[in-house]
C-alpha cells in the first residue's frame, strides 16, 4: 500500500490552509464590496407576485417606515407599551442616490389596523400591544405598520425601523453630539429638560428635547414635526461634515437591543454608507401630511384631521 510522505502532507495541508484563506478573504471582499458600491443588492427579495412592488424593486427603491417609540420610563426598553412619538416614512432611490421623507403627525386621526376604531396614530402600537398572546411588542409594530400603510393609500412599506428614546439618547451621546442653534428658548419641567437659545453642541439629552418639545398648545405637533426635520437635517450635515457616518455602524451595534428592525445588519451598513458618502442634502426632499385639529372631549384631547386630498397628491408625487 502506498504511503504518503510527510513532505506530501505539508504540501496538501498548505493547499487546504490557502484554499480556506483565499475562500475567506472572497467571502469577505464580497460583502464589503456589496455594502460600499452595491447596497441595493442587499435588499433582494422575491417580488413575484405583486406587480407595484416589484415595479419599485427594479427602479431600485425601498420604502423605510421609522417609527420613535417612547413610554415615558427612565429607561424605556422594548417590552412595556409604547407611544408611537415619531412617524416618518422614507424613500430611498439608489439610483438616482435620492431620498423622499414623508412625515405623519403622531395626533392623525385614523382608523387603527386590526381594530376597527379610530384614534390617533400613535395610539396604534399600543392597540397591537393589548392583545392576547406572547408576542406583544411584534403585533404593537404590526399594528401601526398597517395602519400607516392603510393611511397611505395601502403604500407597501418594505422595511422598518424603530427605536426607544433611551436609545436615541445613548447613539448621540456616543457619536458626541450634534451642533446645532436653537432659534429659541426651551423650558422644561426640569433644568435638564430645558435650552437655551444659540449655536450650540446637542447632547443626547438636549437633542431629546429638542426632539420632543411641545409648546403649551396641545395643537403644537405641525410646529413639532417641523422641528424635528430641521434637527434631522442638521444632523445629517453635521455627521457628513465631521465623517461620523463612518462610527455609526460600531455605535449602532453596541446600542442594537435599543432597536427594531427587519434590515439585516448588513442593510443597516448599506444604508449608512449610502447617506454617507453618495446621498447630498440638495437630494433629500421632506414632505409631511397637513391637517386641521379638532377635538372630542372638549379640548382634553386634539385630533388631527387630514387633508385627505393633499395626502392623495403627496403620495402619488413621492411614492409613484
């Protein structure tokens, strides 16, 4: 019988130690190489058997619904109800390296997926949530999924977002902050729950209140959301200018249990390299539903009833 030298040995043990490196190495390329020059491979998906969605997918656009989820706890981690505090719906295009923001005030009254009543729509997490059964987090997010589809003419939303404030506050806090001016004062309930006016770097305390303050009207959230959009913008330049797209990726990771998301990790870098290096701020448009308040009780609680006509020419404009 023949015998194999050990010189062979060495010989074939070096091929199959170089045969896995070189495997490696390809495996690691072609994920690099994807998430830098080719993010909107990482969304395949079998679109078969719906004609509209299929039609976005070979015009290589994804529809993100990104949803700010707040209970009001010192530390709000998914697992106790929600308010659904911010409603955005964006539209990337990678290849005109374009992105639509749809904004939807968080007093909208609609009907709630699943349930047959109306409320505002940031009652819909909670509507999913008081439902019977384990999974209660999953069917809140399924329910104001829905509803916000159902709002938008039945617009397909491929993907989601969503994120705790605590998180929000620790992901800016990490990166640093945020330079931004405050155009002017903000009293809070508490010192540091207020701003001062001026230019300024945001804390993840600060930025939250900016985010989330609310004038003494009740009938505040058209002036809130706008708010909120010129924060976000801000916020995008700042990160662009000082290249902190390159730290939110570890930074997402080390916060992840502070987010919900159906993106792969993956898709969540895709999506990050693709802000920050080919999307440009004339490229970004912000939209936002418009309305008028009324209320049911009195003046306890105000709704915001939309028009539906212009909500009718937004999403045709946007999303067609």
């Amino acid at each position: 019988m023949n015998t194999i030298s050990q010189k062979a040995r060495l010989y074939i043990s070096l091929v199959i130690i170089s045969s896995i490196i070189i495997v490696s190495f390809a495996i690691i390329f072609y994920g690099v190489y994807q998430v830098y020059f080719a993010p909107a491979s990482l969304f395949s998906r079998d679109f078969d058997h719906s004609d509209r969605v299929e039609s976005y997918f070979e015009e290589r656009v994804i529809n993100v619904a990104v949803l700010g989820l707040h209970n009001r706890m010192e530390d709000n981690t998914f697992g106790d109800v929600y308010f659904v505090d911010t409603i955005m719906v964006v539209s990337v295009n990678f290849d005109q390296d374009t992105l639509n923001l749809l904004a939807v005030p968080r007093d909208t009254y609609v009907e709630i997926a699943n349930s047959g009543k109306k409320d505002r729509i940031r009652q819909s997490y909670s509507y999913g949530y008081e439902q019977d059964g384990s999974s209660k987090h999953e069917t809140g997010i399924r329910y104001t999924l829905d509803t916000i589809s159902s709002l938008l003419n039945g617009l397909d939303l491929d993907y989601y977002i969503a994120m705790d404030i605590e998180g929000l506050k620790q992901l800016i806090d990490a990166m640093g902050g945020v330079y931004y001016e405050v155009d002017e004062p903000m009293v809070g309930f508490t010192p540091q729950e207020s701003l001062e006016a001026g230019p300024q770097i945001l804390d993840g305390r600060g930025y939250l209140t900016y985010l989330t303050y609310r004038e003494p009207d009740s009938r505040d959230d058209l002036n809130r959301m706008q708010r909120q959009r010129s924060l976000l913008f801000a916020t995008f330049e700042y990160f662009q200018e000082m290249g902190l797209f390159n730290y939110v990726i570890p930074t997402y990771a080390a916060y992840r249990e502070h987010v919900h998301t159906d993106l792969s990790f993956n898709q969540v870098a895709a999506l990050t390299l693709f802000a920050g290096e080919r999307l440009d701020s004339e490229a970004i448009s912000d939209y936002s539903l418009q309305g008028e308040y009324f209320t049911l009780d009195d003046g306890e609680t105000y709704y915001l009833k939309y028009d539906q006509e212009y909500r009718d020419r937004l999403v045709n404009y946007i999303f067609q």
